[in-house]
C-alpha cells in the first residue's frame, strides 16, 4: 500500500479536509460495489483503480509533467482527447462526481447551481482532489450556462481554454466545430512545445478510436440476457475511463470485454434471467456518484445501459480513420464528436432517436430518463423524452437528484414502484 | 504488491476483494485485500513465501452495509 500523503502535500492539498473523503470511501465503495457477488474478475483492475484513487493515476500523471510533458484537465466529451495526446500530452476527465466536493462549490456558485458543477468548482477550490491541482491547462466547453459561468471563476485558478460548442447541427455548425478545433490544436502545441503531425494525428485517433471499441464491446455484452456484468459495474469502467491511460484503458475493458463474452457463452450472470431491465438517461454520472445505480439494482433490476456521456455518447461512433491529411483528420474529427447527442443542442431530437434505438437493442423493459438537479436543460427535455417513449409503449419515470443521501429513501420507494409496474 | 498478493490467492482460489484501505487499519488512502478470517493461516504462509510486503493484518467485524454517498 503506498502512502501518497507526501506528493498530496506537494501538490498544496489541504490533507486534513481530504482525510474526510479517505474515511468515507471505503464503506461507500464497500456498501455499493463489493457486495455485490460475482462480480467478473477483470473488475479487479478498476477496483484497484478506485482503492488507490487519488493516488496511483495522479502519479503517472505527475511523472509525465517532470519528464517534460504536460496535461490537460477536461470537463465534456466533446474535447477531443485525440489532440492532445497526438502533441505527447495526456488529457484526464475532471468532473466532480462526490458530495463532499458540493459544499466548496457553494462558497461561490449559486445554490441553484448543479451538484456537478459545485463538485468540479470545490473540488479545485479546496485542495482537495489531486487530478484538479496537477493539469498544465483546463479544457472547458460552454454546454450548459452554469459551466459557462463557473469557468470565469476557475480562470482565476488555472489557464483556461474554452472550446465554444455549437448549439445546432447545419452543417455550418459543423464547419464552425472543425475551426474549434483547429484553433485547439494551435493552443495544445503551444502548452506542449510539440507540433501535431497528421501522423501523429492519426495515431491519437485509432489509440481513442481503440478504447470506443472496447468498451462498445462491454456494453455489447450487456446486451445478453442474463446480463454478465452489473450496471454499477459497467458504469465504474466507463467513469474510469475518463482519466486512465487510453491504451492501458482499452486493453482492461478488452480483457473484461473477452470475460463477459465468455460467461455469455456459459449462460452465466449477475441477475437471473427475468430480472427486470432498465436503461438510465440523462446527465452523466461523475466518480463516485453510483447513487441511482444503486438503488435500482439492490431492488433486483439490472441496469443494462446508460444514454448518457458516462454511457453510450462516450464511445458510440468513431472517428474516421482513412483520412491522411492534417486537414482530413480534423474534418473527421469534428464530424464524429458533432454526432454526440447533448441536451445543449437545439432541435435535439437525435438524442431521443438514440433512447428508442438502445431500448431495442438492449432489449430493456423500462426507462429511468434522469438529470441532476437544476440542469434546465436535460429536465425540459424530459417532456419530450417522455412522449416519444410513450408513443413508443415504453415505460419511462422521471428522476431528477443530487449527489446527496437525503432523498434515498425516497428515491428507493419510487423506483421500487416503478420496478413493481414493470413487473406486473 | 497488493496486487501481486491478490494474484497468488486467485491462483489458489483463495477469496479476496480489492478495497480501498478501512480506516481500522490505516489513515493512508490505498488498496487493501479484504479476507475471510479462516484463510488467513494460508494467506500469510503466501506472504512469507512469496515475500510480498504487507503493512498489516487487521481484523474486521462484519457488518451490515448502508448506502452512504461519497
């Protein structure tokens, strides 16, 4: 077991406040995932992730700064890592997914502002999380007004730079999303010191491209019934994979991937094989937010996909790979990432195209449609969702929820309703 | 190490979950193996022969897990 108090020191961390999450993450990890039975061994890597997790990846990360290279903190799947890496960096999702973070956002945000912004916010304000204090440079996007706003405030922390996301999808947009990232590129080689090449290029983009297919792979084998692997499971592998090494990242799910495969071919799963089976969608799920997972599986439904940007919008679609010029790749580049469906575009009706698609491919019996709390967007969108899913004779329930456990009980009462109608 | 340790179990199909640290036995977040008590003869004679290095051996009391948010 290492001890990573000195480089937590190092970094400026307050350690007596990050004492706190150091207590509670064991019996949190404990009461939600190593209950559970089962569980496939390749879950040994990214429990192992999580044990160590303010520790062992951070490392590497502080390493490759003092061997001269940089790092990039990010908040959207709509920052193309692709870049970053092609210029020797390493690129790492920063989004707060933990209640103890929510309160040091508090001090500057409004309160109706939501969890996963004043968890990010926090997170860097405090000191007290290591992948917020090691970036070179945030990588922030303008999805939603509250980040929008939250990022003048982190300026003042970190160099900042903010990829402006179109809000349609004319092909103009398109055209306007490849100039992004043009302008990203000039702004990552400058931070690095290293030019991009189509050759490096195009080997960031099959390296990514890698880890899309692998972890596709993972969620095709939830597709069976009975289901391999748990959706707190599935969803643990994506969180991680945010920030791990995309090669590394890759290699684990594959391994996992070939498990999963084969407990299909044996008929072997974690839930019997008319367990009831659910979709969540919505806003994404930061690490360690398991909370909705949880309460659906301990009540004997499995989660067996998630449409959100910890789900399905993370690796679905990939990038062209034939492209050989500078110019190419970035055209592919921003016709695969305009593909993803967020609520922050306008129509967006792809997206619940997306739920419809996925509700027969994994053959789910009803949908959580969820969003954190004060997320304007994906809550408005919920009324659409909500007709098009009942048009479609699909049972869908609505959830919006924080990170925080007081409304649990609650929650736990109205999804066990909701599994209750299903099941009839 | 911890890894290494949980590697030579499996081999054996000897019961352990990765985890992180319980504060009964330490303050220092990191990864520990968690046992059932009457493998524990077994698993520190691996110990010894494999000379993987542990910090310590702590007995935990089983307990009913609640939800509680991180």
């Amino acid at each position: 077991m290492a001890d990573y108090r000195e480089m937590w020191a190092n970094l400026g961390m307050d350690l007596e406040h990050h004492d706190v999450l150091c207590e509670v993450l064991p019996e949190a990890f404990g009461g939600i995932y190593l209950i559970q039975q089962d569980r496939p061994k390749g879950m040994d890597f990214y429990d192992f992730v999580v044990a160590e997790i303010h520790g062992v990846r951070p490392a590497e990360m502080m390493q490759h700064q003092k061997e001269g290279g940089k790092v990039f903190g990010t908040f959207c799947v709509y920052v193309p890592d692709e870049v970053v890496f092609a210029a020797g960096g390493i690129a790492a999702g920063l989004c707060g997914g933990s209640q103890f973070w929510v309160s040091g956002g508090e001090k500057v945000l409004p309160a109706n502002t939501c969890p996963l912004i004043k968890a990010s916010v926090g997170a860097r304000l405090d000191k007290t999380c290591p992948f917020f204090l090691i970036p070179d440079m945030y990588v922030a996007e303008n999805t939603c007004d509250g980040k929008k706003k939250a990022w003048e405030i982190m300026a003042g922390e970190v160099p900042l730079h903010i990829i402006d996301i179109p809000q349609m999808k004319r092909d103009r947009d398109i055209a306007a999303f490849e100039a992004e990232i043009k302008d990203f590129i000039a702004v990552v080689e400058k931070v690095t010191g290293n030019k991009i090449t189509a050759e490096s290029l195009g080997e960031a983009i099959k390296m990514i491209n890698n880890k899309r297919r692998a972890l596709q792979r993972v969620y095709n084998a939830r597709k069976a019934s009975p289901v391999p692997i748990s959706g707190k499971d599935a969803l643990l592998v994506t969180q991680i994979n945010f920030y791990d090494d995309p090669a590394r990242a890759a290699q684990m799910a594959n391994n996992l991937a070939d498990e999963l495969e084969q407990r299909i071919n044996n008929g072997t799963g974690v839930f019997p094989n008319n367990a009831v089976r659910i979709m969540i969608s919505g806003t994404p799920m930061a690490i360690p937010n398991w909370k909705l997972h949880h309460i659906v599986e301990s009540l004997g439904a499995a989660v067996v996909v998630e449409e959100s940007c910890t789900g399905t919008r993370y690796f679905e679609n990939l990038v062209d790979e034939s492209a050989t010029t500078l110019e190419g790749q970035i055209r592919a580049l921003a016709e695969r990432y305009m593909k993803t469906n967020c609520a922050c575009f306008t129509p967006n009706s792809a997206r619940i195209d997306d739920i419809v698609r996925l509700a027969d491919e994994y053959k789910v019996d009803g949908i959580i449609d969820t969003n954190l709390q004060f997320c304007n967007l994906y809550s408005t969108e919920s009324y659409l969702v909500k007709q098009v899913m009942t048009e479609h004779n699909l049972p869908i329930m609505h959830i919006e929820t924080d990170y925080s456990e007081q409304d649990f009980e609650q929650l736990r009462t109205r999804v066990e309703a909701f599994l209750e109608m299903l099941r009839k | 190490m911890g890894l290494l340790l949980k590697k030579e179990l499996d081999e054996r199909n000897i019961k352990a979950r990765i985890s992180p640290t319980p504060r009964e036995a330490s303050k220092s977040c990191g990864i520990s193996l968690i046992v059932n008590e009457t493998d524990l003869p077994l698993i520190e004679q691996i110990i010894v022969e494999n000379n993987i290095q542990i910090l310590k051996v702590v007995s935990l009391a089983r307990k009913e897990w609640k939800y509680r948010s991180t």
